[in-house]
C-alpha cells in the first residue's frame, strides 16, 4: 500500500483544488439547475450513463450513501458514489468501488472536462460553482469507469440541487428536520417539499422516519409522479438493536425478507434505521415486491461488517478514548447525545467543540450539555468558524463557567481536552475518560488529520489515492428500461458577481 504521494502529483492535484475552490463557494445558493444543465449537456448526459440511486433528507445520508453502496458491491456491481462534504481531501467526494477517486485520475477528469466547463462560464450570467463542476466531474467520472450503479447524495435540498439533473430510479429520503432553515425553510413541511424535488416519474421511494408533515408533502409529491413508497415502520424497519463490542448487533425486515444476526461496526441507533433504509433500498433497487426476490442474508451480513463511516462517532483512540463525530445540528446532536447514552460508558465526558458561525449553535449546545461534564470550545480555520470567544460565550450561557474551556486553536482544544478527561477519573481507571471533538464536519475533518496519522488510514482504510486501477466491466449492464420497482467570481463581462440576493449556507454539507 502506497503511502507517499508523488511531489508533482501532489502540486497538480493542489492547483486543480484551488482552481475549483477560487470558483463560487458551495456555501452560497442559486436556485437554478441552467448551468449544470448546460455542462452536462455538451459532455454528452453522462448521468444518464448508468442507474442512479438518489438520497436526500437532513441527517444521514451520507452514512445511509456508503451502507447503500457496500451492499451493492458485495453484490459484484461497479460503484460510483458523490458524497459531501469532504473530511479531509477534495477527492473523498468521487468514490469507485468504494474507493477515493485516485488523485492522478482526480486531476485527469478535472482537465477533460475543463474546456467544456469555461464554455458553460462564457454563456451563463454567472460561472459555475465549485459544487456545480465537481458534480460534473463526478457524473464523467462514473460514465468513464463504467460504473454499473452510481449512488449520489445531494448537497442540500433536493429540487434546485445540480445532483437533480440526474434521474434516480430509487429516492431515498432519509429523517428530515430544520437545518438550512433560511433557504428551505423553517418547518419540517417546507423542507420536506424541496426536498421531495428528487423524486422522478415511476420511481420507489424509500422513505426513512419522518415527522408527520413531512410524510404528507412526501406522499404528496410520489402520487404526482406516479411513484412508489416504502415507508420505515411499515414495509421495512429495524426489528431488534443490541449492543455489541465495537458497534451493535441488529435485525432488520427488509422489503423482501428479514435479516438477522447482522453486525454492524458502527455506534448509535440512528445507524440501524439508516442501515434499514440501505437494504431496502438497494432490494427496491433490484425489483423487490415486483418479482425480485430477498437479498442473501450472508451478503447482507458481510457487507454490513464492512461498513465504515468516518467522522460519524468514530472512535480513532484508546485511553482516553477520543471519538469524532460530525454533527452540525440539533438534529444531529440528538442521534449523538443518545448514542453516547446508550452505548459507552464514561466516567468522564469532555466535549471539544468548534462550529459554524451560521448554525444553530446554542440548539447543538443544548442538546449536547446533559451528557457532557465539561467542553473546549474551538474553532476551525475556516472563514465560516464561529470565533472561540464567541462559541465561549454561548457555552458559558448553558453549561455555566465552571465547565467551559477555552483553546484557540484545534490542536490546542483537544489536548486539553484529553487532559481534563484523564485528570478527572482515578488513577488506572482512563478507560472510563473519553473527549468527544464535533460541532461541524469541517471541525471532525481537522481533528482526524490531526490524530489519524497514517494517510492511508485516513482515507477509507483501504486504497491508496493513486493506486487503483479500474478495467472494463464484464458484469451485465443495468439498463433503465428494465428497472422493476417495488410496488466568489465575477460574473462572464468580468464585473464583479457579489449575487447578494442568494442565499449563503452551507451548500453540498448536511450529514449526520
């Protein structure tokens, strides 16, 4: 396993990294799907390339994506997956078969289709965002593997997302709350109808728990369209969730059949429902409740052991333990809270804590503060970060100025956070210390680099960036007619593009 990345290679992928970064940041909003359009368009349609499996929802999609996609390779199919946003490397987004998109072909696909894309600048009012070509570049990427399925993730809502120009033979929609709340509004309904947008004629879908009015807007928009709905807690759902060494133990009823005795090495029981959701819809996938039969319940099993989601209450240290976890939302934080309820056992907890100026800071704070007995406030290195002086103040609001720390710097944050959680439990005993470092996906991104050492290891344990080679597929082709379902940059003139009325948020970066 190669370890070192070439210095050239290196210099390449980190000039095509910026070019695409100097583009209108994914942290801004425009409610047009023109200029994706447009790019795929002259590149051919390569989304149309392959069948999709398309998931939206508020928290979970991006651990639901890597369950959904390691069943279907366990299932000898070609994967493509486009999740965001990112841990630590622009590559993570464009994943084949399971694997980062190697930096070498990263920047190949970049340089292919950049001519296309300055043709795309040259005739829209505005040029295209970051979000907008590396989606591109995730569509031509799948069509030149040749990937058999391509599991894509929106960045946020669903209707005017540029993943929409693609059309998923499955939708999933995993649980919805209020986040974004200034572009898709405040209320589970008005999310849930942006949403919905995914949702294509003759599709099924998959439809994880959702608040009453959120169901209604989604059942809405499927009988539209001719659609078909599986719904967790009545076609499919968890049965039994037990706690085992390393994560849990589950049964899950499927569309088709029931699967018992799967281990699953991930913590929380938002993990099981989302790994219901995975099997049901991959077997929706493959024509459950029309004919298809049950998955093989060894596949099921193997698959879901091999599972990993990081930055999602991955635990990367022992003595302290030391766990990262993305969350960014109330929402989220609630699936974090009860997990670390449920399923370890601290005699200490510290919380290091760095978010986004633009989030609902306080709601993840108060949420977070009955299991945590005392926090560092951070702050990550982006423009967005809230100040830790800032995030200190909030903190001492809710948790009182006893339990509040402050470190500047993340590196800082965490060591003293380790420190407090050894100091504070007997001596021999630090296996009942832990630090738990969330707040924002960009925060547990930093903090893994940091204390994950090996590059290897940080990117999904299992390929190196540049030494996966991808030959012709000799699996059957999927075609779409056989799918059976279940019952800040100027403007083109080179004035200034400020684009003030567009909203500003963090698009392409909600996962719990």
């Amino acid at each position: 396993m190669a370890t070192n990345i070439d210095p050239e290679l290196q210099e390449q992928f980190d000039e095509v990294e910026h070019e695409l970064l100097e583009r209108w940041p994914e942290t801004k909003m425009d409610p047009t799907l023109a200029r994706v359009r447009a790019l795929t368009e002259i590149l051919g349609d390569p989304q149309k390339a392959y069948p999709v499996v398309h998931i939206t929802g508020t928290n979970g999609k991006t651990s639901t994506a890597r369950m959904i996609e390691t069943l279907l390779r366990e299932l000898n199919l070609r994967t493509g997956r486009f999740t965001s946003p990112h841990l630590e490397s622009m590559n993570e987004r464009i994943t084949l078969d399971g694997a980062p998109i190697p930096l070498r072909r990263f920047v190949e696909v970049y340089e292919d289709i950049r001519p296309y894309v300055d043709i795309v600048d040259s005739s829209q009012e505005f040029p295209m965002s970051f979000f907008e070509v590396i989606t591109g570049m995730a569509f031509a990427a799948f069509a030149d593997a040749p990937v058999d399925v391509a599991v894509l993730e929106v960045g946020l809502g669903g209707t005017w997302d540029c993943t929409n120009v693609a059309d998923g033979q499955v939708a999933v929609i995993t649980p919805i709350d209020v986040d974004h709340a200034h572009i898709l509004g405040d209320n589970p309904a008005q999310i849930a109808s942006e949403k919905a947008g995914i949702i294509k004629e003759g599709a099924v879908v998959v439809m994880g728990r959702q608040p009453v009015e959120a169901a209604e807007v989604i059942l809405r928009r499927a009988a539209e369209v001719d659609a078909t709905v599986a719904r967790e807690g009545l076609e499919f759902g968890v049965v039994e969730r037990q706690q085992a060494l390393g994560g849990q133990q589950i049964t899950i009823k499927g569309l088709a059949g029931e699967y018992t005795d799967v281990y699953l090495p991930l913590y929380g029981e938002h993990m099981a429902h989302n790994a219901a959701t995975a099997v049901a819809a991959v077997e929706a996938f493959l024509g459950a409740g029309r004919g298809g039969a049950a998955l093989d319940p060894d596949v099921v099993r193997e698959a879901f052991a091999k599972v990993t989601s990081p930055g999602r209450l991955e635990v990367v240290r022992r003595g302290p333990t030391v766990i990262l976890d993305a969350t960014h939302n109330p929402a989220g934080a609630r699936a974090t809270a009860q997990a670390l309820a449920d399923d370890f056992t601290f005699d200490h907890l510290v919380g290091v804590i760095g978010a986004m100026r633009d989030k609902d800071v306080a709601g993840i704070l108060e949420v977070l503060e009955p299991v945590l007995n005392e926090v560092v406030v951070t702050q990550n290195n982006t423009e967005r970060a809230m100040p830790a002086a800032v995030l200190g103040e909030l903190a001492v609001e809710i948790f009182g100025a006893d339990r509040v720390h402050e470190a500047v710097r993340l590196d800082d944050a965490i060591d003293l956070a380790i420190g407090l959680a050894e100091a504070a439990v007997p001596a021999g005993t630090s296996s009942g210390a832990g630090v738990i470092v969330t707040g924002s996906v960009v925060t547990a991104g930093q903090a893994r680099t940091l204390l994950v050492r090996n590059r290897s290891e940080r990117v999904e344990d299992r390929h190196s960036f540049e030494d996966v080679e991808f030959g012709d597929s000799e699996k059957e082709d999927f075609d779409d007619r056989d799918f059976d379902p279940f019952g800040e940059r100027g403007s083109k003139d080179g004035q200034d593009g400020d684009r003030d009325d567009l909203s500003d948020d963090e698009f392409g970066g909600d996962d719990r």
